[in-house]
C-alpha cells in the first residue's frame, strides 16, 4: 500500500487531524495533505519522523513490493535472474537470494557492509541518490526476517 493510502488510516487511529500531524513534524497542513492526495512524498528521514510520531514500524509506510522478497535484502523475488539460495546441503532456502546466502552462510555478516554492496545496485534500478538508497535501506533493511534478533546501531557512511 503506498503511503498515501495508509498515513491518513494511520492519522485517524491516532485521532489527529492534518493539522496536528503538521505540527508535531514541523511541515505545514498542505504537505501532510499533498502526502496524502499523492501529489508528493514525504522524505526517506520524514517516513521515519512520520513513523515516530503515529507510534507504527517504519516499515508500515513503506510501500511493499509485489510478491516474495528477500529476507536479508528486500529485493524482489521478481527481479530477472533473481535465484533462491542454497542451503549448506544444497537445496534451496525459500528466505533467501543467492546473493545474501550461498551454501547455507550469508555473504554479508553485517547490515552496514550489505547495505555498502547494495547501494549502487538500489541507486541504478530506482535513479535516487546514494544517501537515501542508504537510508532508504537503513530503515527498511531491520524489518526483514533475517535482521529481527540482531542489534544494529551503526550507520554506513559512504565516502561521496
């Protein structure tokens, strides 16, 4: 669901106008209500602020892609050439792409070095800068299955 379809559901069950919502994100009424109509999108670190302030998982303002994705790195399963792993035995993990796991261990041990090694890629298939494909990432990455148990308080920073 896009966001301008679930920030006024979510508005409403915190019983907030546009108004209010304006005010604890310091942006006017007419952004809120531009966010809402579709004429724009909130920022990546805006989605985040939004998140804070209506108390809901950042994730749930995240428009979900179509279908399976990988649970380490989001990308759809959809994508071409887009393979399950393979476990340590050989067969494959349905969690999993054969980019993030091969042979039953990930290729990635932390999410700052998986988010590193997927920036350009995220860059090229959407056209958004590295800083917000990172924080895009940043925000979207700690929801997946994989990342659930772990603790992660460090940010990737790129050299520009």
């Amino acid at each position: 669901m896009a966001i301008k379809d679930v920030l006024p559901v979510l508005r409403k069950q915190e019983n907030m106008t546009q108004a209010e919502l304006a005010a604890q994100l310091y942006v006017t009424r007419q952004a809120v209500s531009r966010w809402e109509n579709g004429e724009t999108e909130p920022s990546i670190d805006m989605v985040k602020l939004i998140a804070y302030v209506l108390q809901v998982p950042v994730i749930e303002l995240f428009e979900a892609p179509e279908g399976p994705i990988c649970q380490s790195c989001g990308t759809p399963f959809s994508v071409p050439d887009m393979e399950r792993s393979t476990n340590g035995d050989g067969s494959k993990n349905p969690d999993y792409c054969q980019w993030c796991y091969q042979s039953g261990a990930f290729t990635q041990e932390q999410m700052d070095d998986l988010i590193e090694a997927n920036v350009p890629y995220f860059v090229k298939a959407t056209g958004i800068s590295p800083e917000v494909a990172v924080s895009y990432l940043g925000a979207f990455l700690p929801n997946l299955k994989r990342w659930q148990h772990k603790s992660h308080s460090q940010r990737v920073h790129l050299d520009g």
